[in-house]
C-alpha cells in the first residue's frame, strides 16, 4: 500500500479495511452494511457496541454522554457557543488561541453570539501559531465565564498541548471544552477534566462524515443555552441526548468504521497506553532525524509543544533554493510511495501526519529517505 501522510481523511488501519469491504456486501441476513434500517435489531447493535467501546477505551466517567452528530468538528464551533454560552449577558466564552482551528472557533462564536461575549484569552498568532506559547501569567482570563474553549492538537500546525495544558487554572465551576479532532484516541485522557470534547472522525477514527461529542450531563441544562437566538433542533445537543443519536437518520457507515477502528484499537493495540507509547515512537523516529540533520530540516514548533500527530518541518529553509528543494523533496517522495506530505496550503512546508493507524515501520522508511535525500541534494 501506498504510504498516506495525510492530515485528514488520514489512512485507516488495514485490517478495519479489509473487514469493512466484506460488510459492504453482506453484513446480516443478506444486507450488506449501508442497506440495514437505522432502526433495526442490526444496527441498533452496532450503535450500541460502538458507543460501548468508545467509552470503555477512553474510560468516560458515568454523568457523561456521548453523542454521535455530523457536520464535521467545524460544525461544533457553532454547536458549543449556542448550547453553552447561557443567559448572563455578563458571562464571556474564553478561547485560547493556539493554531488555525481555535481561531475558526473564536471567530464563529464572535459572529453567532457577538464580540462581546467572546475573550480571546491568549493568541499565539503574531509568532505564526509556532507554538511559542506565553507563560500562564500572560492569559487573560474573563472575570466570569461560560467556558473556556481551547484546541488540544492543532492540525495544521502541528502544535499540542497534551497533557501539558494547565488544567489547574480553570476554575472547576467553568467547562472546559476542547476539540480534540485530530489527537483522540492517541493516548488516555481524564475526561472527568472536560466539560465537553469533541472531535470530527476522519483522522483517528474512520471515515468523514460523523463528529463525536463527549459531553458531561449537566451541561445539558437549559439554563446553559443561548437565550438571545432559536437553536435549531440538529444543533441542540439534548435532541441527541435523548434520542440516543437517532431523531434523525444517523451516518450509519460511519458510526460502522469508527466501531472498527475501537475495536482495533482494544484487540490489535491494546488499548490507548499501547497506542499512546506506538504514537511517542514514531514522532520522537521523525523529530530526532529533523533535530539531527544539522539545520537541513528544521522544525518551526518549538520542542514543548510539538505535536505527535502532525509534524511539521522545513527542507534547508536557510538556503536560497529552499522552494524548489521541497518541491523536489515532495516528488521523489511521492515516487518512493510517500503521499500527502505537503503542508498546509495556509503555512506550506512539509507536514507528515503520524495519525494512530500509521506504522513505525512506515515512519521509518521516511526517516531513511530524509537522510538519503540530504545526503544526495
Ligand atoms: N478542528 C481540527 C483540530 C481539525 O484538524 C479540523 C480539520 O482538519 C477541524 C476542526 C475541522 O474539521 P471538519 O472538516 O470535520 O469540519
């Protein structure tokens, strides 16, 4: 198979491939996957199981819900400000701005609830989102808050907060939500430490099409919704909640994949410590060979907060050819059967998404084409 670094629809684990194909043609008596009613026996079990397993791999806490939406992550940065905003004209939506995504996400909120009730608490766009992130005594924190919004992985990057977010500064009265699209499922988390998280599938966890949102039951109030604008029924998370993700015809297929990939992930892996140690490996193989290359390949993020999922880096940016040596990089690549390793088309560059179905072996063959590449060039 052809080596895919894509950020997103990322590569799926090939054994979740194989048995989905089967599916497709024949799943339960006769039907093939995508033809089986929503509402039948058969596909009410795979919902179950699906949901089933995601919790028991990321071991959610009771109190929780988990909802199986569509609309993409992008989706949810409208869905969180209108759920959650509240009636306090007073009360402000905190975001932390680290990347690309949580600027999108600042930014619908502003436009759908208002500047004034949005606070940029920290920006990290004048360093190009580099992951230069200030100290904690520079964030600007509202005096009383609705939530605060931050993005655990930026994809594009390639800056994460993991576990070095500082939980301890919000106040535990105040949700804390966080898009966690392109690093779920990459290592255990304490969920008990989010008011809501979510995060679009088509990176760890199947195709496009279906976003999962974790979200704490008492967030669910009333009490927490817009109160200024109607919230349409498909955007109120409670029409979830209390259809188990069926009021309408639910992404079938999708919901299919992601059951898959979670049992996968319990049977193949192990379970997300397993996954989580796999993810070190490749991303430590990658950064040592860019830190090591003598200022060949460089790394723009600084070295906290890069990210395991999305690697970013540069070919020889200091000389004055730099452009068409990663252009000739990206080719010979490619030739070599290394796909979707430009960059972000916002910031270029090299960007190798090391995704949970990415292999060490794989990550290896790229380490000893960069070493060949600099060598020969
Ligand atoms: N948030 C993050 C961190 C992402 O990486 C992406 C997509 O790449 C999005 C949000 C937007 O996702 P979608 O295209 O599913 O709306």
């Amino acid at each position: 198979r052809i080596i895919n670094f894509s950020a997103g629809p990322g590569l799926m684990p090939v054994s979740v491939l194989a048995e989905a194909g089967q599916s497709m043609a024949s799943f339960s008596q006769g039907h093939g996957l995508m033809e089986l009613s929503h509402r039948g026996k058969a596909f009410e079990a795979v919902l179950a199981e699906t949901e089933a397993d995601f919790r028991q791999l990321l071991a959610i806490p009771d109190g929780y819900s988990v909802l199986f939406m569509q609309g993409g992550a992008t989706l949810q940065f409208s869905t969180v400000a209108l759920n959650l905003v509240g009636a306090d004209a007073d009360a402000k939506c905190d975001y932390i701005v680290s990347g690309a995504w949580s600027a999108k996400a600042a930014e619908e909120a502003e436009r759908l609830l208002g500047k004034e009730r949005v606070n940029v608490v920290v920006s990290t766009k004048k360093s190009k989102h580099n992951g230069d992130i200030p100290a904690l005594d520079q964030w600007k924190f509202s005096q009383k808050q609705a939530y605060v919004f931050y993005c655990d992985n930026e994809t594009v990057h390639g800056v994460e907060f993991g576990n070095k977010f500082p939980f301890d500064a919000i106040p535990s009265n105040v949700p804390l939500i966080c898009d966690m699209s392109s690093n779920i499922l990459s290592g255990a988390i304490d969920v008990s430490k989010y008011g809501l998280i979510f995060a679009g599938a088509q990176k760890n966890m199947g195709p496009a099409g279906i976003t999962v949102v974790i979200i704490r039951d008492d967030l669910l109030s009333p009490s927490r919704k817009c109160t200024t604008q109607p919230i349409p029924q498909l955007l109120d998370y409670n029409t979830y909640s209390t259809s188990q993700s069926m009021h309408n015809t639910p992404p079938t297929f999708p919901i299919y994949m992601c059951g898959l990939v979670f049992k996968w992930l319990k049977t193949e892996i192990g379970g997300l410590d397993q996954m989580s140690a796999i993810n070190t490996a490749k991303s430590t193989a990658l950064y040592n060979a860019i830190d090591g290359s003598n200022g060949f390949y460089v790394c723009p993020v600084s070295k906290a907060y890069r990210s395991r999922m999305n690697v970013c880096f540069l070919v020889n940016p200091k000389s004055p050819d730099a452009a068409a040596l990663e252009k000739r990089f990206l080719a010979e690549a490619e030739a070599k059967g290394m796909v979707q390793l430009a960059g972000h088309r916002s910031v270029g560059g090299v960007r190798a998404s090391l995704y949970n179905a990415m292999t060490l072996e794989n990550v290896e063959i790229l380490v000893a084409f960069m070493k060949e590449f600099q060598a020969r060039v």
